[in-house]
C-alpha cells in the first residue's frame, strides 16, 4: 500500500531493519552513505535497491534534510553499483518512487537499478 512521503520516518520499516542487521540482505555494496542489495522479487534481471544509511522518508526529505556529504555519496553510490554490474551499456533505469501517487511502499528512500534487457515505456500508457 503507498505511503505518504511527509510521514515521520518510521524506525520498524524493513529497510531500517536490514540496516541494522535484523533482516538479511543480498548486499552488493556497502560505504558510509549506502547499503546496495538485490531486490527479493525482482522486476528484471538485474533488480537492485540503494538506500542512503541516514534516516530519510523519500527523495524530497533527503533532498531538503541531509548534508551535501551524504547526498553525494548517496549518489556516487547508486552510480558506482550500476558501473559494477555492467549496467551503462547498453543501459539501464532509476527509479525511486516518492508518495501515494508515485506509489512508494517503503517509508525509506530507496533507488532501484534495473537492468539486463529492453525495460519499454517509462510510464503505463492509458
């Protein structure tokens, strides 16, 4: 069911349970800023998650709340885990969905990485 974005961060959200060790996780890259791991029902074949390790409900809270250290290595991160997965050719997707109506399910901003075939149109057309 999607969030609302401009929630207190909730510190029981799964992705704040694997950060702190309570839930496993495939992890494919870790540094001070970022936690990379498989998604477990991935959506292509390369389906992979990037959290920031700070606290941050969506991409419009870290944007506005973290410091200029931490949103870059946020996004060195997120460009580093693509680059190791062979992903910048022939290409792949971003995205993090923020709120209800971009139908974010997790309080904890979140990346995903798809890649490894054709992903189509951005958007459902209709």
């Amino acid at each position: 069911m999607p969030i609302d974005a401009t929630l207190p961060y909730d510190e029981t959200n799964i992705f704040a349970r694997i950060l702190r060790g309570e839930i496993p996780a495939k992890t494919v890259y870790e540094d001070d800023f970022a936690l990379a791991f498989h998604d477990i029902n991935p959506q292509a074949p390369t389906h992979i998650l990037v959290i920031p390790k700070g606290a941050y409900v969506s991409w419009d809270d870290f944007s506005t709340h973290a410091p200029d250290a931490e949103i870059a290595g946020f996004i060195r991160a997120v460009g580093h885990v693509a680059r190791e997965a062979g992903l910048v050719e022939p290409g792949y997707r971003l995205l993090a969905n923020i709120g209800g109506h971009g139908h974010q399910e997790v309080p904890h901003l979140h990346v995903h990485i798809f890649g490894g075939r054709p992903l189509g149109p951005m958007l459902a057309r209709g």
